[in-house]
C-alpha cells in the first residue's frame, strides 16, 4: 500500500509540476509579450506622430527659400534664418532634433540645415551624412513619408527618426526633413501602458493559481483509483487473488473517464481471475490428492508383487536344480537299463529310485504349477492397478489441459486490458496538454498488463512442467503395462508348460509302477524298458530346458516390477511437487 502511495504520489507531483511549470511559463510568455507589445506600440505610435508633424511641416515649409539656399548651401544669413525656424519648431514639439537633408548622387543623406540654436555643440555642419536607413532612403525618393526603427547613435543617443519629402512649386522633391524623437518618449509612453496593464496581470496570475488548485484536485481526485489498482496488481503477481478482489471490490469509484474504466477492467478480470483459479486450484487438488493416493496404493501393491516375485524366483530355482537332478537321474537309469545284464535286482533298486524321484519331481512341478497360476492372477490384478493409474494420469493431463485454457483466457483479458490502455493513450493524444496525464496513466495500466502477462506466462510454464512430467509418467505406466501384459502372457506360457510337464511325471510315475511290478519279467523286456528309459531321459531333458525358461521370465517380471516401483515413487513425489505448487495460490 506504502508503494502505491509513493507512485501515486510521484505521478501527481509530476503531473502537478509539469502543470504548474506550464502555465507559470505561459504566464511569463504573456507578460514579456504584453511589455513587448507595449514598446512597439509605442514606438509605433512616436513613428506615426512624428510622420505626421514631418509630411504637415513639410507641406508648410517655404520651399522656394529651400530651393534658393541649395544653389549656395553655407553659412550666410538665409541660412541663419532657416536654421531659426527650423529650430523654432523643433522646440514647440519637443523633438531632439529638426533637420533638413538632401540626397546626394550616392544616395548619401547629407545635412545641410540642422535645426539647433546658434552656437549649441550639437548642430551638425554643413554637409555631415546621416544615418538614414536605406529602406526610407527609397521611399523618399518615390516622394514618401518614411521613418525608422529605434536607432542606438554613441554621439547622439538613441531615438526615432521620421522623414518627409519637401516639394518645390512643381512637385519635385528638393530634399527631406527629419525629426527625431527621444527614446525617453516612448520609454515613458510603454511605462504606462505597461503600468495600466498591471491589474490585468495581476487578474490573469489570480485565475491561473485557480485554474492551478482546480487542476491538482481534479487530477488528485482522477488517479485515485490507481493506487487501488497497482496494490491489486501486486497481490495478483503475488497469488493473493482473493485479497485483490476484495479489495477492488469493496472500492467504489465512478469516474467514467479511462482510469475509471481501467478500474473497472482491473476488477473485472480480478474477480474472473478468482473464479478461474479457484475452480483450477479445487480440481488440481482433488487430483493430486487422488494421484497421491493412487500412487501409494500402487506402490504398497508393487511392493508386495515384489516381494512375491522374488519368492517365485527362488521356487524357481529349485524347480530348475530338481529338474536337473532328474535328468541326471534318468540318464544313469537309461545306463542302468543299458547294463541290465548286472541284475534283476540292481534293475529293481533302480526302478524304485526311478519311482521316487518321479513322485518328487510330480510333487514338485504341482507345486510349481499352483504357484505359477498364482502369479498369473497376480500379474491380472497388477494389470488393472496399472490400467487404473494410467487412466488418472491421462485425466491428470485433461485437467492440465483445462488449466492451459484458462490461462489462455486469462492473457487473452490482459492483452484486452492493453488494448484498453491504448485506446486511452490514443484519446490521451487527441486531448493535447490536457490529456498528457490519462497517456501516463495508460502507460502504467499497460505496464501493470504486461506484467499479468508475465505472471500468467510463469503458471503456464510451470504447468507445462507438470504436462511433461505427467507424460512422462503416462510414458512410464504404458511401457508398464506393455511388461505386465507380456509377464501375464508368460505366466500363461509357463502354467501350460508346467501342465504339460506334470502330465509327463505323472506319466513317467506310472511307468516307474508298471516297471516295478515287472522286475521279475525284465530279462524278457529289456528292449521294451531300454527305450522306456531313453523317452524319459528326453523328459527330463525338456523340462530342465523348460525349467530355465521359466526361471528367465521370472527374472525379466522381477526386473518389470522393480521399474513400475520407481516409476510409483516418482509419479508420487511429482504429485507432491504438484500440491505444493497449488498451495502457493489463495483464492
């Protein structure tokens, strides 16, 4: 709240500043052009005044006695006398000086009579150039009334000088009187109009520090609802998204200009924002929780077939080492029955030994037979744990999904709310002065716009994260199932193995019977019991073969069974990732 404060204060300040500093500027522009005006009034004035008392005195002038004096321009007593008149008049207007001037072939003005007293230091001689400006040169020669600007003369001082051609009888134009009015005239004419303008000015700073006060409250009252805004802003990138609607929510502004309507953008998506992630951050629980649960039924399951696989390893085996003694068993009975010349009895001993081992051996392959099927319909019930998990992950990556659309929603309003915030930088433009600091404020909304873009684009990479993860648990939990499905196929394969081998004990166990009870008869049947041990002997040879397959496939299940465990304990550790990411969000 401090911060915002502290921006909303510097923008006012800013603002206000800018604001003063403008019309203070204005004000000042007004004054030195209202002084300024003032002396080119004046001057103005002192030129048309002096004009018109040149081209009237020029009018009345005795031009012959002018046109006489040029023949001979010196020091005589016409001169005297025109000089006295010349003089006279200057004293009843108050000019600084009178003076009569010709142009010469050079366009030279030259001073022939100067309108001073006699014996004043001031009085130019006979024939001295003046500093007439070219331009009124010209017009003098065209027969017109001409003046100059304010001219600085280190001898004579500063004055203005208006001219007027003097007429013979015909019309010709024999020369130009001058007359030079002090600088102090209109020095003293601006004083005063200057001096009548100062109540004006006094009125006019009156109503500019109104207009000043006016301005700073409106705009005060007018970014008001920005201080609002940017700590809602900032308790949104923070993930205090219930915090930031109730407090947009429970401010009340009306303006209807664009911080108005900012404001109401802002609260718009707060409160849209707060529905979206709640229901998010609900359905991501739930599933989290599920997956969590999930996994540790799954693992407790893994565990246990584990266990039961490393049982079935070990019976395995055994089987595989009794199948191996009786192949070796038959083999010494097929030598035995080869040698059958050493004795009827030797053949008896040997047929009973043959007839336990069988009996063993069936006991033992019915044994194994059970624990295969066992294993089969343990390796079913893992195959639907497994089915089961893979289904919550892909729902798990349906949620995500859903989580990606609301975030699209979510940039899609920020970048309406920099649109917004352009349209008021546009209408800002359009006001000029005036809406200098609606473009400001419209910067900020847009800079608080990119900055929920960014925070929507930090979630999106984080759930993208998960989205990865997750498919690589889905991954995992197919290859899983891919090594159960096959571990249940040789299950399958193994059980009808085992079938077919107790069939065969128990047909090597009848035969063992049948050659018990004919011991007595077996000088005669020698041939018939040669071959009977050699059909044997290849019995036992398959199902030692067979026994080591089946310890194989026992070996690679244990191998499946172990990675599904890893991949429970990861996909459960991802879930807890999962649930403490979410709990960074309040809604």
């Amino acid at each position: 709240m401090e911060s915002a404060d502290r921006k909303k204060g510097r923008l006012v300040v800013r603002l206000a500043s800018a604001i003063v500093a403008i019309m203070l500027l204005l004000l000042t522009a007004a004054a030195v052009t209202q002084i300024g005006n003032a002396k080119q009034a004046s001057e103005s004035a002192i030129r048309s005044y002096g004009m018109k008392l040149a081209e009237s005195y020029a009018a009345g002038m005795n031009a012959p006695a002018y046109e006489q004096f040029l023949q001979q321009p010196k020091e005589n007593e016409q001169y005297w006398t025109l000089r006295a008149e010349l003089d006279r008049y200057r004293s009843q207007i108050g000019a600084l000086y009178v003076y009569f001037v010709v142009i010469d072939e050079q366009n030279n003005p030259v001073i022939l009579i100067d309108g001073q007293p006699k014996g004043s230091e001031l009085a130019s001689p006979i024939g001295e150039v003046t500093d007439i400006p070219p331009a009124a040169i010209a017009n003098l020669q065209q027969g017109k009334i001409a003046a100059s600007p304010m001219i600085s003369n280190p001898e004579y001082g500063d004055y203005i000088s208006t001219y007027s051609p003097v007429r013979n009888e015909v019309g010709e134009v024999i020369g130009v009187i001058g007359i030079d009015t002090a600088a102090a005239d209109v020095k003293e004419i601006a004083d005063s109009v200057i001096g009548d303008s100062v109540p004006v000015f006094i009125a006019i700073a009156i109503l500019t520090l109104i207009a000043i006060l006016t301005i700073l409250f409106l705009l005060s009252r007018a970014l008001r609802p920005l201080k609002v805004i940017v700590t809602a802003a900032e308790d949104m990138a923070s993930g205090r998204l219930a915090e930031a609607e109730k407090l947009l929510q429970g401010s009340d502004f009306r303006s209807r200009n664009e911080i108005g309507a900012a404001y109401r953008a802002m609260a718009d998506m707060s409160g849209k924002l707060n529905v979206i992630f709640r229901d998010i951050v609900s359905q991501a629980n739930r599933t989290s929780r599920q997956l969590v649960e999930t996994s540790g039924q799954f693992a407790d399951q893994s565990a246990g077939l584990l266990d039961m696989n490393r049982t079935i390893d070990e019976a395995m085996g055994q089987m595989k080492d009794g199948a191996r003694a009786q192949q070796v068993s038959t083999v010494e009975t097929s030598r035995s029955m080869e040698d059958i010349t050493s004795g009827v009895e030797r053949v008896s001993r040997s047929s009973l030994l043959v007839a336990d081992a069988s009996r063993s051996a069936l006991e033992k392959a019915s044994a194994g037979l059970a624990t295969i099927a066992g294993i089969r319909g343990q390796m079913a019930r893992i195959e639907d744990v497994s089915r089961g998990t893979h289904d919550s992950v892909h729902m798990l990556e349906s949620h995500s999904d859903a989580i990606v659309n609301a975030l699209i929603s979510i940039r899609d309003i920020a970048e309406q709310t920099k649109l917004l915030a352009l349209n008021a930088s546009i209408e800002a433009a359009r006001a000029g002065e005036h809406g200098k600091g609606f473009a400001v404020v419209a910067a900020e909304v847009r800079k608080l716009a990119d900055s929920s873009g960014t925070a929507v684009a930090d979630i999106a990479s984080l759930l993208t994260s998960i989205q990865e993860e997750s498919s690589t648990i889905a991954e995992r939990m197919t290859a899983g199932n891919d090594e159960i499905r096959e571990g249940v196929r040789l299950s399958q394969d193994a059980e009808e193995t085992m079938r077919a081998l107790v069939d065969r004990f128990q047909f090597v166990a009848e035969e063992s019977q049948e050659l018990s009870a004919a011991s007595e008869e077996m000088s005669a049947s020698t041939e018939e019991a040669a071959s009977a041990a050699h059909t044997i002997a290849d019995i036992a040879a398959m199902a030692a073969q067979r026994s080591e397959e089946v310890a194989i496939l026992a070996a690679s299940q244990l191998e499946a069974v172990q990675g599904m465990t890893r991949s429970s304990q990861a996909m459960s550790e991802m879930a807890q990732h999962l649930q403490h990411a979410l709990l960074k969000i309040k809604v």
